[in-house]
C-alpha cells in the first residue's frame, strides 16, 4: 500500500520529528477518505487521482471551515505524498504542483507581559521539596528563561544538561541540535531538582529523560501544556493563549525588548531563517507603540 510505505518512508529514512509523522499520517488519511467516500475512488492507488480531485479536496477543507493554517499544513503533506510518489513509485506529473495554496493571513503569535511571566514564576516554587512541585516550577523557568520547544523540553537527556558549564543540548526540529546558555538561577534550580529526583526516583543514567513523573516515567505533551496552562491562569495573564509555546514567544519579544541582538535570538530558538524571528520585531514595536501612547501627554487626543 502506497500510503504505508510512504509513512515507513518519512519515519525511518527522514529526520522528521515522530510529532510530524503523526501530522502527516492524519493529513493523508483524511485525504484517502475523501478519495473513496466522497469522490467514489474505487481502488487504493492515490497515482490515479487527478488535479481536480486533489483542489476538491483542498476547497472542501476550506468549505468545511478549517484555519488557513490547517489547510496548508495538509497541503505540504499532500506535496511530500506525491514528491515521494514521484521518486519512488513511478509517478510522472506531479499534481501537487499545480495547487495554489491561500494566503497565510498576518497573525502575531500570542505572548506573555513580562512583569506577568515574573508574577507566574514567582508564584510556583521552584525550591520546594515536594518533587512534582519543583520539576513542575522548573519546567517553567526552563521554557522561559532558554525559549525551547515543548517538544525539545520533553526529549531533553539528563547527559545534555550541563550546569558546569550554563549550558543545555536541545535536539531540534529535523533533528538538528543546538546549545542554549543559561545562568546561575536555572543553574541551581537544576542542582536542587536532580537531588530530589534522586531521592523521589533514584540513581539516572546519563541518556535519561532529564525531566520525568515520580514514577520515572517520561513527561507528555498534555501534561507540560496542562503545568504551563495552570501556571498562567492562577497568575492571570493577560495572553489569550496560555500553552508552553506562548512562553517561548515570551522569551523572543523579552530578549529583543532588552537588546538581545535578532540574529541571536535566532540562534537560541533554532530557526533556520532569520524572517522566521523578525515576526518578534513587530511585537516589540507593538510594545513600543502601547508604552508612547499611555506615556507621552500628546499622544492621545484629550476628552
């Protein structure tokens, strides 16, 4: 079957995240469905589906309601399906080609005032001695203070946190590895949780998970969105949103807000383009445009 070796195919001959495979998986499956049920495919060759099949589909997502973004995610799995089914399975015109994909609308993406993010932080105790607690004040003083994915914090090793040197290893997306600096209070917060963790779950080997449940089991994703989600709610922030990837929007706009230079910024958050990052640059002059109007006498017609 041509969807399952393509699946093998990304999982295993690729460096896309397992998080990926899955988005994939679901994007081309819908797509399947609507072959057969929808469109009446009668057979499970995806080869023979045409140009018009595949911009049904694609109206249909919109039609049904979908975010611009969703229906373009699904369209760059519908891309790499028939790149592969191009390489590898004989197919000579790629109907992919041919889509014209909708406009991404300009959205900034959602983050935390800084006097709110201290506020948050300064509300979970990061030195207590109960473990869940203090893994749990620490999962939000990493995510803040280096910016790391939700993803990254979750396959972090114990071997790639060094508090010798500031320093932790992050694997990436597309695998690709990165070293991110921190300074003295991450530093002891760590030293303070591995003595509980050893304690609560015993002796790790160096390619441990670094962060885990009293068990010592490894996290998941719901449960770190739930810690960061409970977090920001009890502080009250104003941010619409309250996930582990609006404190890693948090930690671009305050860097930037304090001087950080943008090219480091991108360094530290692992974007492969430099216009990926300078979206943070819109947000701190949005800042800038908050902070004249509520300062400067003029700046606001009087009643």
């Amino acid at each position: 079957m041509l969807y399952k070796a393509f699946y093998d195919f990304i999982r295993c001959e690729t460096t896309r995240s397992p998080h990926t495979v899955l988005a994939y998986k679901n994007d081309l499956e819908q797509f399947r469905r609507f072959l057969t049920a929808e469109l009446c495919h009668d057979d499970d060759d995806p080869r023979k589906a045409s140009f018009a099949d595949l911009r049904l589909w694609v109206s249909s997502l919109a039609s049904q309601g979908q975010a611009t973004t969703s229906v373009l995610r699904k369209m760059s799995s519908l891309r790499a399906f028939y790149r592969y089914l191009c390489v590898h399975h004989g197919l000579s015109v790629d109907p992919t080609q041919r889509l014209v994909a909708p406009k991404r609308p300009h959205v900034l993406p959602d983050f935390v005032r800084q006097e709110e993010t201290e506020r948050a932080l300064a509300m979970a105790d990061a030195y207590s001695e109960d473990f869940t607690e203090a893994r749990n004040a620490l999962m939000l003083e990493m995510l803040y203070q280096t910016g790391m994915r939700e993803s990254e914090l979750i396959g972090l090793k114990n071997m790639s946190v060094d508090t010798r040197k500031g320093e932790l290893k992050v694997l990436g997306k597309r695998n690709k590895e990165r070293i991110i600096p921190f300074g003295d209070t991450l530093s002891n917060m760590i030293e303070h949780y591995r003595t509980l963790r050893e304690h609560t779950v015993g002796a790790s080997a160096p390619s441990d998970p670094f962060f885990v449940r009293p068990g010592g089991e490894p996290l998941y994703r719901q449960l770190v969105y739930r810690v960061v989600h409970n977090a920001l709610e009890e502080a009250a922030v104003s941010a619409s949103r309250r996930s582990p990837h609006v404190l890693r929007h948090s930690f671009a706009t305050d860097m930037l807000n304090n001087g950080a230079e943008l090219t480091a910024v991108q360094k530290l958050l692992g974007h492969a383009s430099l216009e990926t990052t300078q979206i943070y640059t819109h947000l701190t002059y949005r800042e800038l445009q908050q902070n004249y109007k509520q300062a400067h006498p003029r700046a606001q017609r009087k009643e």
